[in-house]
C-alpha cells in the first residue's frame, strides 16, 4: 500500500511542477522572470511538494497500522484429569420406580430360566405336562405398606398339554414383594385362562415349587 502511495504521489508532484512551470511562463509574457528565478521557484516548488508526499506517506503507513487486524491467539484448553467419584447409593435410590423397575425385570429373567426348564415333568402326573410360550408380561404396583412399598406380578403363558395333545393355553401368575431393597417370591397360582385361577391345592403345591 505504501508504495502505491508513493507512485501516486511522485505522479501528483511531476503534475504540479509542470503546471506551476506553466502558469508562470504564462503569467510573464514576453516580460517573464529570467531563467534563474524560474529555477528557484521550480526548486522550492519540488521541495514543498516532496514534504507533502513524506506526510501523506507518513499519514498512509499509520493509519494502515491501526487497521490491522490483531493476530489471532488460539487458545489451548486441557482437558480436566480430575475424576467423579461414582456415587453412594442411597436408600432414596432404592426406591426410585426405575431402578425398583430395572431390578424387577433383573428378578424375572433369573425366574424364567429356572422356571422354563422344569416345567415338562416336575410336580406333574405323567398325563400332564407344560411349556413355557414367550414372552412373559409383569406389572408393577405401589402399596400402602412401608415394608414392602411395591408388588410386582409376573405372568408366564404356558402350553398345557393332556397325554402329550395340547389343551390350551394357561398361566402362572408369581406376586414379589420388594422388601429390603430386593425382590423377594411371596406366591403362585396357575389361571386356566386369563381371569380364572386354579385353587386347588395339588395344582397351587406345584406351581410354587417351580419358583422355590
């Protein structure tokens, strides 16, 4: 920028003398000053015009200065190595509904592996048996009891068969009380469908030893 400046301006003085040159041989006449002093005055002339330019150079070069723009600072961020211990669960996390739900479900999927499996003979005639038909449902209630503040119930449809020919489809219904943070089996009966339940005693004795 500077040096266009300086073209601009050595442009702008050669300009001014040869008008200033101009205007005096044209001011004079035939009675014009002599050589000489047309010489001084081109002299001061180019003078007074070359202190202008250094100003008008000077003026350039720091306003350039001002307008340029800061150098860019990027900024380093470490990352923190500063680690959260986890935190201590409480009593109060204990009964939240999610993990009271999450710990359920954990509870359910231990019951059907180990109910499943012993379905077919155990506790039954020979004439009778059973098998598992996914998937399971469950629910789960809040209660007045401080003790055991929820109730879950699972649901496990069954295949029922009579001499090895299928009969229908039956369930057996657990209850769990969550007492103590855990939990824990409280009964089972079988429904011979989805609203009837099977109170006989042989049938209840059965039902609950595949979850004891």
């Amino acid at each position: 920028m500077k040096f266009d400046a300086r073209k601009r301006t050595t442009k702008r003085l050669l300009a001014g003398v040869f008008l200033l040159f101009t205007l005096l041989l044209a001011g004079c006449g035939n009675q014009g000053p002599s050589e000489s002093e047309i010489q001084l005055r081109v002299d001061e002339a180019v003078a007074e015009a070359l202190a202008n330019a250094e100003e008008s150079d000077t003026s350039i070069a720091s306003t350039t200065t001002s307008t340029r723009a800061p150098p860019t600072t990027t900024q380093v961020v470490t990352p923190s190595t500063t680690t959260t211990n986890p935190a201590t669960t409480t009593t109060l996390d204990l009964l939240d509904p999610s993990i009271v739900r999450e710990r359920f479900v954990e509870k359910v999927e231990e019951e059907i592996a180990r109910v499943a499996p012993r379905l077919p003979v155990e506790g039954m005639s020979p004439d009778h048996s059973a098998e598992y038909q996914p998937p399971y449902l469950f629910d789960i209630e809040t209660t007045d009891s401080i003790i055991s503040p929820f109730k879950g119930t699972l649901v496990i449809p069954i295949l029922w068969y009579y001499q090895g020919e299928l009969t229908g489809l039956m369930y057996l219904h657990a209850t769990y009380n969550y007492t103590d943070f855990e939990w824990k089996f409280a009964s089972a009966v079988r429904y011979i469908d989805e609203t009837t339940p099977d109170l006989s005693a042989i049938r209840t004795e059965w039902v609950e030893s595949l979850f004891r």
